[in-house]
C-alpha cells in the first residue's frame, strides 16, 4: 500500500504545485529591453510620390503606428521617444514589364517605395538613415490600376510595415 501511495502523493504534489505556478510567453518578434526603451515617436510619412493615390498616406501611418500598438509595449509619444521612426513615401510608380504586339503593356509592375530613417536612442549602433524599404505587384493588360490597386496597395503596405518593423525592433 505505502508503494502505492508514495507515487500519488508525489504525483498530487506536482499537480498542485503547477496549478498555482504559471508560464507565459508571447512571440510577437520584439526584442526590446522595456527597462531602457519606454517610447516611440512615429512621425507623419508624407506622400511624396510622383503619382499619388489618395487614400495611400493614412492607410500606411496608420498601419505603422498600429503594428507598434499592437506588438510592442512601447508608449507612443509626439516627439523625443526612445525610438524614433520618420520619413516619406518616396515612389509610387507604375513600370510596363513586357510589351504585347500591339505595342502596348502586356504587363505592369506597381511599386511602392518608403524612405525610413531609424533613431534608437537607448542603442545608437541600431540607427539608420533613409533607409528604403519597397514592395511591388504585377497585374496584366486586363485589369486596370483602378481595379487593382485598393488590394494591391494594402498588401504592399503591410508589407513594407512588417518589414520596417522587422528592422527596427525585431533584430532580424
């Protein structure tokens, strides 16, 4: 009977004892050290593109600031943060790629080009300047920019901001 006992007792201990212990651990691709690095302050990216889609600006501050909200513990000030993150949409541009045989664009690359330039100021050596971060989609003769390009410029957006983020946080 003791033989039989020793073990469930040992095994009720281990239960109980990790009942009231817990682990937690979330991966969000951060590594910073909250201890020196409280705040951020995001600028506003202008949109300096040569052609210009209107909706284009707000949709990237926002998806910047939102993925440091979302994925960060970092406080977002106006200015003298921790971390500073600032620049512009640099190029917005349409490229033909191949040239069916009536002379026009069979194909056409969308490219989305923004010029970022980093300040962390509690590790200076991850600083950067006009750094530039891009993406880009292909569509064909039979869609139009208008049809595509709400879609389009949304996933080169997040693309581009996971990337910043990347960069800039992540150490990646």
């Amino acid at each position: 009977m003791k033989r039989i006992l020793k073990p469930i007792v040992l095994l009720s201990l281990i239960v109980i004892i990790s009942a009231g212990c817990s682990v937690s651990y979330k991966f969000n691709g951060a590594s910073i050290d909250y201890s020196k690095t409280k705040t951020i302050t995001i600028s506003n990216f202008p949109n300096n593109a040569p052609l210009n889609y209107s909706l284009m600006e707000s949709q990237f501050n926002d998806a910047l600031t939102g993925i440091f909200a979302r994925q960060t513990r970092l406080t977002q000030v106006n200015n003298n943060g921790d971390l500073q993150l600032e620049g512009e949409i640099y190029d917005y541009s349409l490229t033909p790629l191949a040239i069916g045989s009536n002379a026009y664009a069979s194909e056409t690359k969308l490219t989305l080009i923004i010029k970022v330039t980093f300040i962390n100021n509690s590790n200076p050596e991850e600083s950067f300047t006009s750094r530039s971060f891009s993406a880009n989609r292909t569509f064909s003769n039979t869609s139009t920019l208008n049809e595509v390009q709400e879609t389009y410029v949304t996933e080169m957006i997040d693309e581009i901001v996971d990337a910043i983020f990347n960069a800039t946080v992540a150490n990646w």
